[in-house]
C-alpha cells in the first residue's frame, strides 16, 4: 500500500462521501430517491463484486495487472488480512455479536434505549460504558499476541505501550493488526447508536427535527471518511497528519464535538421520541471521539495533562482503573439489584466489560504459561452448566406446602358448569334477554399484552353491569394471562373505590426488564455453574417483583398484608370446607411442558375428559411432591420465555416455559370450556334452553396487524387431534437451561394457532376482538406515534397510546356487542 495519497484523490473521496451522507439521509427520514438509490445500490455491489473477484485472481494475472490492481483496488487489501487477525479479536467479535444480538433478536432491549433519558444520569453513563467498551476492545488486544504476552509482567503492564507485534516487515500486516481492533470497537459503538436511530423512525414517521437531520447527514458522512481511513493506508496518513501537525484542526473538531455533547446533556423532555435523534447523536459524537482517540493518538496530548496519572502508559492506566469501577459496579448489582435504579442496558454494558476484562487477563494468564486458560474455563464452565446446574435448586418454581383443600377430589368440569348455573340461576331468571356468557382468551406478548388485557376487561366493566360474574372462563398465554392473573387477584380483594386501569398503570408502569438482563448476564450465570441456588434467580426476582408491585397498590407500600398472588391458587375457588364458591371465573393457567412439548394447565377442575392431552400441574405437583402452587408461580410459570426469563423447574414433573410455545392464545382451553357449557345446555334434564344464552367469545389481541395488510398473522399449531394419545406418566429429568430452547420448540409450535381460535369462534354464538393498534398521542403539542414493545417494560407514552386504543374501539366498535348485555345502570 502507498502510504501518501495526494490532495486531488482526498478532496474527491470527501466530495463523494458527502453527496452518499445526504443522499443516505434523505432515504432514512424521508424513503425518497428510490429510483437512484436501486441505481447506486447495484452499482456499488457489482462494483464491489468486481473488486473482490480482481483481488481473488490477481495472483493468477500478469506481474503488471497484478500490481495495479493493488494500487488502484487496494481499499479491500484491509479484507486480505483481515482473516489472519480474526482468531486475535475473538474477544471483541463475541462482544459485538452478542450487542447485535441482543438488540436485533430482542425487544426488551430496544425498549430499554427508549428509556434512557428517563434518568439524567442514564444516557452519559450508557454512553461512558459503550466507549469503555471500544477502548478495551481496541487496546487490551495487542496484549494477546505472543511477543507482547511474554514482555509483561504486572510492574510494567500499565507502564509501557507493548507494539512489538506491530513490528512485522510487511507494513500490511502491521495496518491491520492496528487497524483491526479499532474497527470493532468502532462496531460495538455503532450497533447500539443505530438502533436508537431505528427505533426513532419506527416512532416518528415525518415532521422531523431539522437539527436531527442535519447532525445524521454529518454523521453518515464521518461515518464514511472513518471506515475509509482505516481501510486505506494513504487515506489514513493524510487525516493524521492532518489532525496532528495542525493543532487548531483537532481542537476545533473537539471543541465543536464537546460543545454538542454539552448541548444534548443539557436538553430538556428528551423522553418525548421525537427527542431519540439526539440520543442517537450522542452516540455519533461517541464514534467519532472513539476514532479521534483510538487512531490520531490524541490521548498524549490529552491524559498527560491530567496530573493524577503518573503512568508513563496514562491511556492504558485510564482503561485499567475505569474497567475495575465498572467491575465493582457490576458485581455489586448482582448481589444488590435494586441498590441502583438504572436502565437495564448500562447493567448489560457494564457486564460486557466484566467479561472483556476478565477475558484479556485469562488470555495474557494462560499466554505467560502456554496454556489455553480461557478456552478451558468457558467450554468448563459451559460443560458444569449443563450437569450441574439441572440438579440444583436454581430455577425451581417456588411451591407452597401441601394444599389446604383437596386436591384429588376437584369438582369434574360437569359438576362444575352444573354449580355454576345454579349459582347464577336468579340472574339469569330475571335477566330479561339472552344471557351472556363470556370466554375470554388473551393473546400472549409481554407487559403489553398484560397491560391490554386489563385495559380491555376494565372497558368490559365501565360499559357492562357485572361483567365480571358473566365470565365463566378466561384464558390466555404468557403476558395475557399475566394479565388475567392481576384481574383475578385484583377482584379478589378491590372494592368500589378501584380501578382495573388504575391498577394496571401502577402495576405495569415499573420496569421489569432491566434486571432481567443484569441477573442473566451476572449471578444467574455464576450460579449455574456451580450449581447453586442460593439467591434469587431472574424469574424468582420477577415474581417477588409483580407481588411487590400488586401490594403497592392495594397497600401503599410492598410489604402490606394484602397480597392475593402469593395465595394458593385453589384458594380462589375453595371455600374451608372445600366446597366451590364463584367469587372468580373459571381460571385456566397454563404453561409448556419441555420434555413433551404439550399443555400443561393449573385449574380448579379436574382435567380428566375436559382437556385432552393435557398435564393437571396441580395434582402432579400434589402427588409427586406433596407441595402446591401459588397464584403468582402459576403465573409466572406461563409466561417463562427462555433465555431472559429461564425455565421454571418442578423435581421429578418437568421443566415448564411460556404458554405460547404451544398456544399463545388459550384457545385450546376456552374451546373445552365452551364445550362443557353448551353440552350441560344440550341436557334437557338441566331445564334450560341453549337458545336462551349466547355464548361471547372476547379475543382480546394484542400482536399488532402486519404494516403492509393490516391482518393479524398467524401459524398453525402443529398438534392435531388425530395424533392425540394418552401417554403412560414418566418422571422427567431436569434439562440444561441452555438447551431448554431447542428442546421446548421441537415439542410445540410457536405461537398463534389459528386452528384453536377458529373452532372457538365456530362454537361461541359472537366472537369480539380487541385489537391492539398503535394509536398517535399528544406530547407537548407533538403527534406521536409511539412503539408498543414486546417487553417487560412500558413507557408512559405506550401505555397512554393504548389507553386511546381501547377508547377507540369502546367508542366506535362495542354497539353490537353491548346489546348483547343488559343496558348498563347509572352509578
């Protein structure tokens, strides 16, 4: 590579980078252009097809076309190397995969980035974290190539530079094993940065910020000039030399850098998602620091002013003594989770560090004695998991002593149906119409989908009288059922001065996910490995959490008397004596049994002849271990969705995850409700008229319609009635979390079986949809249109944009299925 490149090619690589930069602006806020962008698209993969295969076949080419192929193609020379130094960066890779991972395969951390500026202090501490990240990526690497590991020992380590691997005869090796490093970190700055972007164009679709816009166009294109200055050797030389032999140049870039980042600290209501643009400026600021500081070696003029830094190595003592706070920090959120409220993403930041620096310190150990010390305690670590851990007490489901009632002698779902028409006998007497009886299935998805099925049985009760004594059975999945347990344990102790809404807001306003991920990437790890379940796993903090929250509400604060998800679950159904009562609906919990992939349900009915194929979890759980379950296991048990929340484990009777593996609706079970009740009305001895009754099937779905159709879709469940057989018990064995996945998925289908929905719809007499669609909100005067994330974690403006929604559909979508009730009577 020619280590100069005159003026006349930098000025035109500038020009032609800044029409890309608008011209890539103009396509993300406005999806113009598509015409010219199809043109310069296909013109820059055949472009860089040709450049890739002329590489590959040079060697076969004359001496002459061989050469000027390197000279003038020799922008992907940096991709020739590249290969030999991966092995070298493993570190930095594995880190990038798992942010891009994390970011592209789960809302719950997109959902996080949104919530950023909800704290002051979370966007520079987020954004502190992601840099530190670069820096060691970038730095500790060179650490890992032998002529480096063998000069180290703890006294010089924060005092020399260590470059010797830089000091290959070939100059190309040594631009790549410097260059290398620093592109990855550059990546690991870049992933986050650009989901914010995503995230605000999936919130705001026009009325841009003309700030916002004018910052992405300088970004894409410093974006540019950097990826093209580490690929090209004399490119590079020159922005160096230009950076560092003029000093008002790098000061000025700094000053400019450091005055906006001021700026966007100091902004106000950067909550509101048409304010996420300046997050994700932040996050350009970050990069093109990163690349100031990585590659222009400004950290000489910059940390040797610092007097605390006696280190002759500063930029290397910085990295050292930032990386032990944030390993502190980290380790003490494991064993204190809730010490620090802080986003859960900076949690997450904060154990990549962890682990980087524990990588690099292991590689430089087994380097100095020749043994592959990282590489035996992962696949270690990996391996005790996967004995141990299944044995342990870690992810058990938390059971309660024997049950006070019965458990063997449940009533069977006729007698059941048979109490509950004589229970409701005088209101249906004097009902006046046909009376309605509700099944409810609540699609699966998170706190949106527990938030959406509260909001639409609270519209239920403000447009119906006694809504709630209509019910005979609800159902659901996951975050629905979620939903239909707070709605049970909520009327189970509410009076007249509350409200389901009211409840729900107080309930779903906190953040449940961001210890998820700090306790999956910390002391839930740890225990796995050896074993150990001494504290609080994720999902046991979850619940412990959701009790809390319901017990704020009721009491004031989390440690009240009243806290109705910590009773037994056949407490809601049983009186002392253990005789039915009705002061609930039916309620039919259930979650995914691994090792077979079928249902398994909690009811206060026996299973037998009710729902086939089906796991009684309450007399397994009874029988076996002579122990129960309480409300909130039950309903944590269903909504278990591996790997942020793991599997729920009961000895000897199977590993349990979320419900909607199998059926993310619990329509299988509201079609075996309906089923009993039309066929005790088919009974002429029961003296009544199935004509006298219609049978309501409130679907309540939250999925969100596909963008191009507006239709909700969905895919069949792969269990069908003719492969139904009765299975002989067998003990389970517990399963290795990290295969609970896998193995669940083989068992079940994932998620929306249309076939369930529709034999329920064919046998209810009106089938009503509550359909969640992303509504605009006013914000400060703004129209907004915020996300709905499939997560553990609801903004005010998401739950606001769902209030509107089911207001919506109460104002202009309930006339027919109100008439079906009783008028409603004045308070």
């Amino acid at each position: 590579m020619n280590p100069k490149s005159s003026k006349k090619n930098v000025i035109i690589i500038l020009c032609v980078t800044a029409l890309l930069a608008v011209l890539f602006t103009e396509m993300t806020f406005y999806g113009e252009a598509k015409v010219l962008s199809t043109i310069i698209g296909a013109v820059l993969l055949g472009g860089i097809a040709l450049i890739i295969i002329a590489n590959i076949i040079k060697k076969y080419l004359p001496t002459k076309w061989g050469k000027w192929i390197t000279n003038k193609l020799g922008v992907f020379i940096f991709f020739d190397y590249v290969a030999h130094e991966l092995l070298e960066n493993r570190v930095g890779i594995i880190i990038s995969v798992v942010l891009l991972g994390l970011f592209a395969g789960m809302e719950q951390a997109q959902e996080l980035l949104l919530h950023l500026s909800e704290n002051k202090l979370g966007p520079p501490v987020f954004f502190g974290l992601l840099l530190l990240l670069a820096l060691l990526n970038w730095y500790w690497v060179r650490f890992t190539y032998i002529a480096n590991v063998k000069a180290i020992d703890w006294p010089n380590f924060l005092s020399q530079s260590f470059k010797m691997h830089l000091q290959e005869k070939d100059r190309e090796v040594n631009h790549i094993r410097a260059i290398l490093p620093k592109f990855i970190g550059l990546i690991i700055i870049l992933i986050p940065t650009f989901f914010i972007l995503i995230l605000y164009l999936r919130n705001v679709g026009s009325d841009h910020d003309a700030l916002a816009v004018v910052g992405t166009a300088l970004f894409y294109w410093s974006l540019m000039i950097i990826c093209y200055a580490f690929a090209k050797v004399s490119f590079y030389q020159v922005i160096k030399d230009l950076i560092t032999k003029r000093k008002w140049i790098l000061w000025t870039v700094l000053g400019v850098l450091v005055g906006f980042t001021v700026m966007l600290a100091a902004w106000n209501d950067t909550e509101s998602p048409k304010k996420i643009p300046y997050l994700y400026l932040s996050g350009g600021v970050i990069a093109i620091l990163y690349f100031l500081f990585a590659s222009m070696e400004i950290e000489k003029i910059l940390l040797k002013s610092f007097r605390l830094i006696q280190s002759k190595n500063r930029l290397n003592f910085a990295i050292f003594w930032g990386a032990i706070v944030t390993l502190c920090f980290f380790i003490l959120f494991n064993f204190l989770p809730l010490l620090i409220p802080i986003n859960g993403l900076s949690i997450l930041l904060a154990g990549l560090v962890f682990y980087t620096f524990m990588a690099y310190m292991l590689i430089i150990i087994g380097g100095r004695n020749k043994l592959p010390v990282l590489t035996l305690i992962v696949v270690g670590g990996v391996i005790s998991s996967i004995i141990v851990a299944p044995g342990s007490s870690l992810h058990d489901v938390r059971l309660s002593p024997k049950s006070q009632f019965n458990v063997q002698e449940r009533a069977t779902i006729d007698e059941y149906v048979a109490a509950w028409f004589e229970d409701h006998a005088t209101d249906i007497q004097n009902y006046g119409q046909k009376y309605p009886i509700v099944f409810v299935s609540a699609e699966g998805g998170g706190s949106r989908a527990a938030f959406w099925t509260l909001m639409a049985h609270n519209a239920m009760e403000e447009s119906v009288d006694n809504y709630y004594d209509h019910i005979f059975s609800l159902s659901g999945a996951s975050g629905g059922n979620t939903g239909n347990s707070f709605y049970v344990a909520y009327h189970d102790v509410a009076d007249e001065t509350d409200n389901v809404a009211e409840m729900a807001n107080e309930v779903f306003k906190n953040d449940f996910v961001s210890t998820d991920i700090g306790l999956l990437f910390g002391r839930d790890s740890w225990q796995s490995i050896v074993g150990s379940g001494r504290f609080y796993d994720r999902s046991e903090f979850l619940q412990q959490r959701w009790e809390d929250a319901l017990s704020g509400y009721f009491n004031g604060n989390f440690n009240g008397d009243v806290n109705p998800l910590q009773r037994e679950f056949l407490s809601f159904w049983y009186d002392q004596n253990n005789q039915l009562k009705f002061d609930h609906p039916l309620f039919l919990l259930h979650t995914t049994h691994v090792q077979t992939g079928d249902h398994a349900t909690m009811s206060a009915v026996q299973l037998n002849n009710f729902i086939p194929q089906n796991m009684d979890l309450l007399e397994r759980t009874d029988t076996i271990l002579n122990k129960t379950i309480p409300l909130s296991s039950g309903a944590l048990m269903n909504a278990r969705f591996p790997l942020v929340c793991p599997s729920g484990k009961i000895p000897d009777v199977g590993n349990f995850v979320d419900a909607g593996y199998y059926d993310n609706f619990g329509a299988a079970e509201t079609r075996a409700a309906m089923k009993s009740v039309i066929k005790f009305l088919a009974d002429s001895s029961n003296n009544y008229n199935a004509a006298d009754f219609e049978i309501v099937h409130l679907v309540f779905r939250n999925g969100l319609p596909n963008d191009e159709t507006g239709e909700y879709m969905a895919v069949r469940s792969n269990r069908t009635a003719k492969g139904a057989k009765n299975e002989a018990y067998i003990p389970f064995s517990p399963v290795a979390e990290q295969l609970v996945p896998v193995i669940a998925l083989s068992g079940a289908a994932f998620a929306h079986p249309n076939r369930e929905l529709a034999e329920a719809e064919y046998l209810a007499n009106t089938t009503f949809y509550f359909d969640l669609k992303r509504m605009e909100v006013d914000y400060g005067g703004e129209r907004i249109k915020p996300i709905l994330p499939l997560s553990r974690h609801l903004s005010d403006l998401a739950r606001l944009s769902m209030e509107i929604c089911i207001q919506d559909i109460m104002d202009t979508q309930m006339d027919d299925l109100l008439k079906l009730f009783a008028p409603k009577q004045p308070d």
